[in-house]
C-alpha cells in the first residue's frame, strides 16, 4: 500500500483547501473518500497519513500543485506475540509510551522519540523491551536529532489501545490500575523518557517528571505518595527534593536510562567530596 509524505504543515493546508473549494463539510468529505469523520480529523492533525488513493479522489478539487512523496509499505502480515499478563517489562514499556511513545493510526505504528544526542545509548532498552513483549526486531529511524524506535504491527497496535491512546496524548492519558510492583516499573519508564535529575546549589538536587497533561501530572504525583514519597506539583513539572527520598527513589525505581544514572552518581561523588573537605 502507498502512502502520502507530504511537508510538515502541508497536510492540513491541502485538507482545509479541500474542503474550502469543495463546499463540503469534514463528515460529507469522509464519506466520498469512506472513511468516518473522526479519520478526517487525524488526517487533518497530521497523526495519520493518507492513502495514496485517498489523495488521489481528494485532490481534484485542488488548484494547487502539492510536492508530496510516495512511501510504499507492504501488507504482509507481522508475527507477533502479544502478553498474557502484566508483567514488569510491560508495565515498563507503557510508562515509555506515555512519556514519549506514539500510537499513529497509519500502518498500526507504535513509535517512541528520544534524543540522538543524550539517549542514544537508552534506545538500546527500548529495542529490547519491543523484542521482549511483542517478539518484533525494532527499525530506527534518524531524524535531525531525534532518534525513533518503531514497529508496525497491527495485533501489538490494537493491544495497547486499552493503555495507550491514538495520536494526540494531551488529556488522554491515564496510569493503569497496577500494583506496587508494576506501578515502580511503570515509573521507571516514565521517568526514563520524561524525567531528569540535575543539581541545583549547595549539594542540593531534583528529580524531575514533566507532563502538560495535568491530570496525568496528578496521577503520577499520587502514584508517588502510594509509595511513600512526597512529590511538590508546580505547573508542569513534578519534583522530588528531600535527599533521603532521591536516593531512595534510585534505589527503588531504578531507572535504566543511563544518563540518569551517571549524573545521580555524579552527583553522589561531588557531594561526598564536599563533605570530606568541609570536615578536613
């Protein structure tokens, strides 16, 4: 099947053209390409990718001439192995979805975005996570500085629906009923792909998560408290400060990215080395 590639932004504009020089509303549209209005919408977000065919039908109502790619992606169905359960791995992974995890409706996509500067060596656990629970070798995929890691399956698609929402996460999203033990995994990879950990003066230091959903920021905040922490919400961001409970939350969440990790015990070695030489 092929699929449209257009310019950043240019999806939109060919889609609201349409629909200007047609005279059509978005439901009258989706029927002549038959799709239903709520397909209309992501294609109009730009969280899916049209047909080729689709845009075939669609362009005749275009005076504009649209510089657009072609992308062909085979229909050969992908073996795929899907959990029985939750486990840690899968709860793991789904807190990586929420932080920078994508469920694009085109090609049954589950993608995840980090950084090819300073998570590059993290992606390494998320090839292995998508191999673990699905049995799927992951493709990668350099953008400028952004590294994706995807698979395309349509059985591994539609068994996040329940966890995961399509396109868009903003509002959506909602941690899952867990117990302790998949509830640290889960932080883990939350914290892993949307967490930082920094000093901030005077031997003192945060552990951050960042959201702009806010009750998914609250969720994660009593998530926390559930166990045994005392996290300050502040707009957007999450923070852990009291000493005593960073480490513990190293100890007991144990994040797998390693950036995390070499700057905690960076910061371990600098303040022990502070206090020897306020003690000399």
């Amino acid at each position: 099947m092929e699929f449209v590639i257009f310019e950043k932004g240019m999806q939109e504009r060919f889609l609201r053209e349409i629909k200007e020089n047609s005279r059509k509303t978005w439901r009258e549209l989706a029927e002549r390409i038959s799709k239903s209005k709520g397909m209309m919408f992501f294609y109009l977000n730009e969280d899916s990718l049209m047909t080729k065919q689709t845009f075939e039908t669609l362009r005749k109502h275009s005076t504009r001439k649209y510089n657009v790619k072609y992308q062909t992606v085979p229909n050969t169905p992908i073996d795929c192995s899907i959990p029985k359960k939750m486990t840690d791995d899968l709860a793991e992974f789904l807190g990586v979805m929420a932080g920078d995890g994508h469920r694009a409706i085109h090609q049954y996509a589950l993608v995840i975005s980090i950084s090819n500067l300073v998570d590059k060596e993290y992606g390494g656990r998320i090839v292995a996570l998508f191999d673990e629970l699905f049995s799927i070798q992951a493709k990668k995929r350099v953008l400028d500085n952004l590294l994706q890691i995807f698979i395309y399956s349509k059985q591994a698609w539609e068994f996040i629906d329940k966890y995961h929402p399509i396109g868009k996460k903003k509002n959506k999203l909602h941690i899952p009923s867990l117990n302790k033990k998949h509830l640290k995994a889960y932080l883990r990879g939350l914290f892993d792909t949307d967490g930082s950990f920094y000093e901030r003066g005077s031997g003192r230091a945060v552990v951050n998560i960042s959201s702009r959903d806010p009750q998914f920021l609250n969720e994660t905040k009593e998530s926390l408290i559930n166990l045994g922490f005392h996290p300050s919400v502040s707009g957007k961001n999450l923070n852990i400060n009291r000493k005593a409970e960073i480490d513990r939350f190293f100890r007991l969440i144990r994040p797998a990215n390693p950036k995390h990790q070499e700057k905690y015990h960076g910061f371990k070695r600098q303040y022990l080395k502070r206090n020897k030489q306020s003690c000399a």
